[in-house]
C-alpha cells in the first residue's frame, strides 16, 4: 500500500514560506508600479500576495488593499512586514484558496502577480473570478511569466504560458467592456534564491472596465 503523504496545497505553501526566513525580494513589481502609479487610490484586492510587497506599496500610495494567498505563514510575513511600513491600518490579510474563491465585492483595482504553482492550481478560473471582482471604470492588472525562471521547480513543466494577448482573449476582455490599456510582454533581469541570475520575459495585461 502507499502510504506516501501528499501535501494540500495550503500545507504545500505553507512548507515552501518556511523553508526560508524571506522568499522573494521584498519589492513591489516593477510592472505593477508603473501601470497603477497614475490611478486614483481607492479599494484594491492583491490576489496571491505572497509576502505583501505589491500590497504594502499600494497602501503606502493610499489604496485601502485586501492581500489574499493561501499561506498563513507567508501572510504571518506580510502583516509584520505592513507593521513596519507603518499601513497595518491599511491593509486586511485574508487567508483563502483561491481555487475556490469567488468575489463578494467589487474594487476599484484587481491584482494578480506571477500567479504560478509547481502543483495544480485553476489558474485561468481565478483570472476570470478577478475580472468579476473589477468595478465599472476599475482596472484589472496580470502580470506572469511566459517562461518560467531556470531556477523555478516548475521550469521543466510543458504547460502553455500565454501571452497577454492570448490571456485578455481566455478572460473574455471585449472591446464592448474592457479597454486594453496594455498587453505586451517585456524582459528584465532577475536573481533566483541561491543568487542565479537570468533575464526573464514576462507577460504584461492591464484592462480597465468600462463604466455602464
């Protein structure tokens, strides 16, 4: 019999955030600062937050933010490090599958950064659930990878990783109801955990829905 023990994917998280004091960076995305800088502050939701980078940054520019991810411990991270940012007023940490979540509200902006899993996660599912939770007249913003780094435990995986083209035609972004403000793909350099360096391409959507 096998009795081998396969982690849910809350306790799979929960064990990657542990297995290091910080895991990403600490800063907000780059692409995230230059597409949102210019919108008026209002309610956001970070979907996959991670540790809170994008978060904290949206609040230090005055979004009043909701930060999901399924790891309570990455969110542990998130909360102090809000604290120390002076916006743990600003932001409301919620701990949640996102394979089942489903909006009970709108926001003013909907973020969703390199939204990736090296185990099964319904992403194109939660991408549509996030333009269901975008206000008339609020912008959607998706940035992934197209490849993923060399460093990933996902790198060698065959799945398809779409452009932000082909991803704003999945999510139904018509013209009738959305405006594409961006959609391009663009590299930049990035380090991986153990200090390995490579320049990565990464797939840029921002929409913004129109007002009825």
């Amino acid at each position: 019999m096998n009795t081998e023990h396969k982690p849910g994917p809350s306790e799979f998280w929960d064990e990657f955030y542990s297995e290091r004091q910080r895991v990403w960076s600490g800063k907000p995305n780059g692409a995230l600062m230059r597409e949102v800088s210019m919108i008026s502050p209002g309610r956001a939701i970070d979907l996959g937050c991670g540790e809170g980078a994008d978060a904290i940054w949206l609040a230090e520019r005055g979004w009043t933010v909701t930060g999901v991810d399924i790891s309570a411990v990455a969110l542990g991270r998130a909360a102090a490090h809000a604290a120390e940012a002076g916006v743990a007023d600003r932001v409301t940490w919620l701990v949640s599958d996102l394979a089942e979540w489903e909006p009970e509200q709108t926001y003013d902006l909907v973020t969703a950064s390199f939204l990736h899993s090296p185990i099964e996660m319904p992403r194109e599912r939660i991408l549509l659930a996030a333009t269901r939770a975008v206000a008339p007249g609020g912008t959607l913003f998706v940035v992934g990878h197209t490849a993923f780094p060399p460093w990933a435990r996902h790198a060698h995986d065959d799945a398809h990783m779409p452009s932000a083209d082909e991803l704003a035609a999945s999510l139904g972004l018509r013209a009738a109801d959305w405006e594409l403000e961006t959609s391009t793909s663009e590299g930049r350099e990035a380090t991986g955990p153990e200090g390995q360096t490579a320049v990565l391409t990464d797939a840029v959507l921002t929409a913004r829905r129109l007002a009825s």
